[in-house]
C-alpha cells in the first residue's frame, strides 16, 4: 500500500476547500460517491494555463447536479479560483502545457440507504492531470472504431461518476484494437463511451439531438459555432445506422480528442477510408479556436 501511494503524483488537488498532495488525499470509505457511484464530474481542458470553454463545462456541471437533486456547493468564481490555483499559469501544481482539471461532487457522506438523505455537506474534489494530444502520425492517418448495443442507462445525459457503462464500452474497443466504440441505441446512433460521434455527408456535419439519451458534449456547441465561422451546414437528428456507415466521413469530439476522424467502422472503409475535407476544416478552426480562447 506504501509502495501504491509513493507512485501517485505529489501535484496539489483540492479537497473540501484544502489543497492538499493528491497523494495525501482521503475521503471517507462512507462517502456516497463510494457506495453509490452518486456524484458527477466534469473536465475543462487547459492551454497555456488558460481554461477552454470553461463556462460552458460549469454551465453543464450545474445542469447535470439538479438532475441528481444536488445544490452546487460553489460559484462559478470560486469553481474558476480552484481552476487557476491548479492549472493557471505559474500554479505549482501544472503538470504540462496541456492539461486537464477533473472535478468530481458527490452528495456526500451518510450511512448505506439508498434513499437520498437531507441535508449531506456534499464532497467536493479536483485535480489536475496531463492531456496528452493525439499524435500527428495518428491525425493523418485516422483511427478504427467498432460498433456496440448502447447498454447505458436513460439518463446518458447526466455526467455522472458511475461509468461503468462507459468503461465496458470502452473495453470493447480496446480488445479490438480500436480507438473507440461507437454506440446505437436499436438502429440510431447515441455516442461513443468517452466522445461525441458525428456524422458527414454531403459536405453537412450532424449528429444525434440533445436529449437523455446522449451527453451533450461542450463540443455540440463549439462544433456549431466552428461549423457556422467555416460555412458548413449543421443539424441535430435521429442518425440510423445506414447513415453512419454510409458517411463521407465520421468524426468523434471530445475534450481530449478534440475533432477526430474515423476511417473504418466494424472493419469497413468510411468514405474513401482517408481523414477527409471537413475533418481538416474543422481540426484547423478548433486550433483557432483554441488560440483565441473562445
């Protein structure tokens, strides 16, 4: 156990108002995020010790709290002081240029019961890790997917800790070698277990509606806005698997993938198999994006 905790990194987190090593960090084993899986989180991607979207990622965290009955325990200024103390720029807990901080509030400590007690100090935790980009070579070429049952909850909406949904998704694409697993619920596409999926055909980018069933990435709205800046016709529909497979191009979204083009799906070639136009068009406007901080 020692050796366990020597390996953990010595960067500062945020604990219940403490910074404190995240080594040295403890919750108690009756906390309900523990027992229950009952919390959200949220993660803001950092550049040069400058938060990207990070109201809309708060906006989300608020929204996703009210869906589990849990009042926000803090203002957007404090959420925004433990985000410069860990990752601005100079703070001594950044780890890299990029970076992303992981916040994470549970409904608290209490004994076993699944009813949810009153009045529980909710806990509050976050930290700061690494975001490693994705590498050129891989950007070039673009990756492989697999498809799978969405197997998830009805409210895939809420940025809840209890993922392990999400992480049997994901397994699934890893032992198939694949970077991602892309989901369907009957014959309409969801998500995939840790990105956004988005489909384009005739040179117009869409992806399924904002609704319980699909955690609405900060990217939904970024990628509006980018879509919108680059001329790109945009919609949110019902997107049934015929569409998908038959797409000029498939993209996933996510804080750390940013934009990020599909080139084959179960095995077979999307489009003419290569990163194609839009991709580029994209991946060049989120970079601007990013320089500007919008």
């Amino acid at each position: 156990m020692h050796q366990i905790a020597n390996a953990l990194p010595d960067t500062l987190c945020y604990l219940d108002g403490e910074y404190t090593p995240l080594r040295d960090a403890k919750v108690s084993v009756l906390d309900r995020g523990f027992i229950f899986g009952d919390g959200v989180y949220e993660v803001v991607p950092v550049y040069d010790g400058r938060p990207f979207c990070f109201d809309e990622h708060m906006a989300r965290l608020g929204r996703s709290l009210a869906e589990l009955r849990i009042d926000n325990p803090l203002t957007l200024a404090q959420w925004r002081e433990i985000t410069t103390q860990l990752a601005g720029p100079g703070a001594k807990s950044a780890v890299a240029a990029r970076q992303a901080v992981y916040y994470q509030v549970t409904r608290g400590v209490a004994m076993r019961d699944h009813a949810m007690p009153k009045g529980l100090v909710p806990t509050v935790f976050a930290m700061v890790n690494p975001m490693n980009p994705v590498p050129d070579a891989v950007r070039a070429e673009g990756v492989a997917c697999v498809t799978a049952a969405d197997f998830r909850w009805q409210k895939a909406h809420v940025k809840a800790t209890s993922l392990l949904g999400a992480v049997l998704a994901r397994q699934i694409s890893v032992d198939a070698g694949a970077a991602e697993t892309v989901m369907f619920r009957g014959e309409f596409l969801s998500e995939a277990s840790s990105s956004n999926v988005w489909v384009v055909r005739d040179k117009r980018v869409s992806g399924p509606p904002k609704d319980e069933l699909v955690l609405a990435g900060i990217r939904y709205g970024l990628l509006e806005r980018l879509c919108a800046d680059s001329g790109i016709p945009f919609d949110l529909h019902r997107v049934t698997r015929d569409e998908v497979f038959g797409a000029d191009e498939l993209l996933l979204s996510s804080a750390t993938k940013e934009v990020l083009p599909v080139v084959t799906l179960d095995g077979q070639p999307i489009g003419n198999g290569r990163p194609g136009p839009i991709y580029q068009q994209l991946y060049t406007a989120y970079q601007d994006a990013k320089q500007r901080n919008r």
